[in-house]
C-alpha cells in the first residue's frame, strides 16, 4: 500500500468549554526527518490526561494522543532500515535531550528539554504519525496491538510511580491507590499486588469499578462516595497505609492522601489536576510526621520491556473496551465524565 499524501485524523477544535473534536479526512501526511519514522497506526489508547489538552489547560497539539501501536512505514535519514515493517510503540515521551544531568543520570522522562506527543508535537488520532526511532518501543510479538496501548503510558506511569517505593516498601506493606479502577489504576494495581505483592487498597466510586479492583488484586475497596476513606484504611492497616499513589486528577484526591498514610508515609502523586491546584498539606503536620511526597511522571524504557514481559506471561491484564475511531468526539466526553472502566483504545481506520 502505498502512502497516501492526505490522511484521516481527529482534531481538536476550540480547546476549552466550547472545544469540539472533528472527524477530517484532509490531514496532510508527515515526512520523517533525521532521526524520524513515520508510523502506520493500529490503534491507541486515550488518556484521561487529554482532557487537559480538550479544556486547553496548556498549550497541546491539536490531534491528541500518545499511546500508539502500529508498523513502521517508512523511515528518515539515520535510522536503521531494519525498522521498517516492526510493530512498534509512540509514547508521551516523544525524545528528551539525552545530554542534561537528568538524562545523564537515565531518567529521560524527567528532562527538561523534552518533547512530548501530542502536546509538542502530533498525537495518535491519525492513521500516520513521525515519531523519534530512538524513542519508540518494539512491541514483542504475542502482546496484541490493543493490549500494548495502555501500557504505553497508563502502565509505564503505574510502573514509574510503584518503583519510586521499592527503597521503602517491603512485600506485605500496604498501598492505597486511588483511581484504582481506571486506566491507570487497575494496572496500578496489579503491578503492586501481583508483582511488587503489596497489600493493596483500592479507592474509587461504583460497582464496575469495585469489581475490577478486586478482580486486579486490590485485598480491599472503599468506595470514596459511600465511605470514610480515612477511617477504612485505619481500621484495614491500624496505623495508616506505608504508601499511597494518588492517581485521580481532583482536589479531593490530593486532600485526603496525607490522611492515609502513617507516620514516615510516602504520598506518589500523579494524577495531573488543573494547574492552579496545590497540594494542600500543612508544612508543620508534613515535618513532625516525616512525610515524604513525590511526582512521577510516566516511566523509564526499561520500565517498559518489564510491562510488555508481564503481559506476554499474563501476569499483567489491562481491562480494555474498543471503540471506533468514528465514536472518539462522544468517547472524549465520557472519558471527561470518567465514564470508562478500565482503558479505552481506539481502532484507526486503515483506509
Ligand atoms: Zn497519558
Ligand atoms: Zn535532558
């Protein structure tokens, strides 16, 4: 097949309250440059993340999205030909600098000179995206295109979060995660109770989201709108939880994590509020309690190779409804309404 010049993509219009995502068909078709590959999508996962780029809380690209699977279609000038027609992975991550102190130290998802896909520069709603060969992920054969999506970035930011606790927690401590039965937290889950074997406490709201936490291994689920999610946790753990990774992007979620750790807890934020929300935690309770909080965004390659591993063995089973690339104007809404268990991937069309 060859490659079209015009391609069909979804683009976001109008970003904020009024913002509409149009279904066109007239995108023109990138051309790898240095470094460049030019991917033929399969599909892609969305991220709750996107809202901020449909709100326009920050500048993004109009054509959102950043967990994308699909083959390599053509390659730009010094990239090894070996690459084409390999199944690859387009993350967040769309290259880092790889020279700053950060990078130096391995840790290329913290550089401050990154790029990422789908703010800096084209996301995954299309049926051709150019991403950086030396940034992409080759996608081991056996995990299915729509099973490697939501590791892409939902399991690698779990992945990312859960090892900044491996100095601290032994196997047996107790985590809550909150936003445990969406995209990010019920793989969260899974990583901390099936490999890391935490104990862990699921918070989220509804019977879907219940079943699905339990179902990932979570030992106990608290439901936040019905319960008093401190005081479950005290009476589960006696003296609070050792960790909490809060993976919702609300307030509230930030508000109560100091409540649910003990003494010398660690508090993992990652889920991405507007950016006017602070943290609110009393500077005087944060020392006298040897409270440690951190951020995590997503997670390193080598984060990656294990995920992809974990779920060619099984261990790691994201909980994935498809969808059309038709439905993605009406799917964005729901995922604004938190209106999705588990992942959603989108199918791209290949004609
Ligand atoms: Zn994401
Ligand atoms: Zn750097």
């Amino acid at each position: 097949m060859p490659i079209p010049r015009l391609q069909q993509a979804a683009v976001v219009e109008n970003p904020g309250v009024d913002f509409k995502v149009a279904l066109r068909e007239d995108v023109l078709v990138g051309e790898p440059g240095q470094d460049e590959i030019l991917i033929k999508l399969n599909c892609t996962g969305i991220c709750h993340s996107e809202v901020r780029a449909v709100l326009g809380w920050g500048v993004y690209n109009s054509i959102i999205g950043h967990e994308g699977v699909g083959t390599v279609a053509k390659s730009g000038p010094n990239v090894s030909p070996s690459l084409l027609g390999q199944r690859v992975g387009f993350k967040w991550l769309y290259n880092a600098c790889t020279a700053c102190s950060v990078c130096r130290r391995g840790f290329f998802q913290n550089c401050p000179q990154q790029l990422n896909t789908s703010r800096h520069v084209p996301g995954t709603l299309q049926q051709y995206a150019i991403a950086d060969a030396r940034f992409i992920t080759r996608i081991p054969e056996g995990v299915p295109d729509e099973v490697a999506a939501p590791l892409l970035c939902a399991g690698l930011t779990m992945a990312g979060a859960l090892a900044h606790l491996d100095h601290d927690l032994q196997p047996g401590d107790w985590l809550v995660i909150s936003g445990s039965g969406g995209g990010l937290g019920h793989i969260g889950v899974q990583l901390a109770a099936r490999v890391k074997k935490l104990h862990v406490i699921a918070v989220d709201s509804g019977d879907e989201k219940r079943a699905l936490s339990l179902a990932s291994g979570a030992e106990a689920f608290i439901d936040f709108k019905k319960e008093d999610v401190a005081k479950r946790v005290l009476e589960l753990t006696e003296e609070g939880a050792h960790a909490t990774i809060v993976v919702p992007g609300t307030k509230e979620a930030f508000q109560a994590a100091p409540s649910l750790v003990r003494n010398m807890g660690q508090i993992i934020c990652v889920g991405l509020p507007r950016n006017d929300i602070e943290i609110p935690i009393s500077a005087t309770l944060c020392a006298a309690r040897g409270l440690s909080i951190k951020g995590s965004s997503v997670g390193s390659e080598e984060h990656m190779s294990e995920l992809l591993q974990l779920a060619l063995d099984g261990v790691i089973t994201p909980a994935v409804e498809v969808f059309e690339f038709s439905e993605t104007p009406n799917l964005i809404r729901r995922i604004m309404n938190d209106d999705i268990l588990g992942r959603a991937v989108v199918r791209i069309p290949h004609h």
